[in-house]
C-alpha cells in the first residue's frame, strides 16, 4: 500500500522537531547557567566569610568604629562583600571601590581587598599604604610575595589562605596568632 505524504507535513513535522530540540537545550543550558551563578555566589560568599574573619582577627593601632574595606582593581568574588556587612563583633563594615593611583588609599582604607593590578599599578598602591597601618588582601595568591598580608586561594568548594609574615610585621596592624596558624594548617593540606 502507498501512502502519500505531503512535503508541507514532512517541513512542518522537522520544524516542530527541531524547535523541541532547540527548546530541550537552551532549558539544559540555563539549568547549567544557574548552577554555574550559584557556584560563583558561593565562592563570593565564602570569600565574604574568609575576609570577615581575617578582620576581625586583626588589630589596629588606633580601633576603627566603623571599619573601612576598600576594593582596588577588578575583582572577580567581591559581589557579597559590596553589599557591606556588620562583623559578629557589631562593627560595620563600609565597602568603597578606590583606584590603585588613589593618593589616599592609606588614610581613607583600614584594610585594602586587592584584585588583579598590573605591576605599576601594585607598586603605586603600595606605595600609597606605606606608612599606614592597613591590612591588605589579594584576591590571586601568586602576589603573596609583593606586599600584601593575605592572599586568598579559592577552589571550587573551599577558600584558604597564606599569610606574609614579613608584610605583617612592616604593616602596623596585629594579627591574632590563631590566624596565622590557621594559614599553615590550610596550606598544608593537598
């Protein structure tokens, strides 16, 4: 028995075809998406929590009432710590972006979260901070040798850290030895 098909139902059978596939992907794709943006809030959340209680642990010459946390250069897990935050001690914390030419990074910041600078522009930036009593972190840890205090280390389920003891000692600002001991223990495991 013949059957007769028509070129119109077959176009209309493949079209309906495609634009399922085409539905089932970009829903695949959004899924992954939003499972890539929650593992991104994660880390940012987790490196929230890192820095809070890097501060808290830290001791300034002169106790800030209010804390202030200033970001310098693009950042990639900052987006939590923007918002602004209260320690568990009730000290808030008031999050400003500054540039790394700012000549007043050392008296408007008591700490300084770092994202990626060129060269120059960690040098003027450290520069501005000497002299001040100013906590600073890098968010990449291969900068742990050019000045900063703490360099953050984030993988996918966990952020740790490595502390440069020479810069604590030449910044003016007392971290509690827990903490320091705590960046051994971190940085020893695999």
């Amino acid at each position: 028995m013949d059957v007769a098909v028509s070129t119109t139902g077959r176009f209309w059978g493949w079209r309906q075809f495609c634009l399922s596939a085409l539905l089932c992907l970009s829903t695949h794709a959004g899924f992954a998406q939003d499972a890539l943006a929650d593992a991104a809030d994660q880390r940012a959340q987790a490196v929230t929590q890192v820095v809070l209680g890097i501060l808290s642990y830290a001791r300034w010459p002169v106790e800030p009432a209010q804390l202030r946390l200033c970001i310098v250069g693009p950042t990639e897990y900052t987006d939590d710590l923007v918002k602004g935050t209260t320690q568990a001690t009730g000290r808030t914390v008031q999050v400003q972006r500054l540039l790394a030419t700012s000549t007043t990074l050392g008296s408007a910041c008591d700490a300084v979260y770092i994202g990626k600078l060129s060269d120059d522009e960690r040098n003027q930036l450290f520069a501005a901070l000497n002299g001040h009593a100013v906590l600073s972190i890098s968010e990449g840890g291969d900068q742990c040798t050019v000045g900063s205090l703490f360099c953050l280390r984030v993988a996918d389920n966990q952020v740790s850290f490595e502390v440069n003891l020479d810069s604590v000692a030449r910044s003016g600002v007392r971290i509690h030895p827990s903490v320091l001991q705590l960046s051994r223990r971190r940085s020893a495991q695999p």
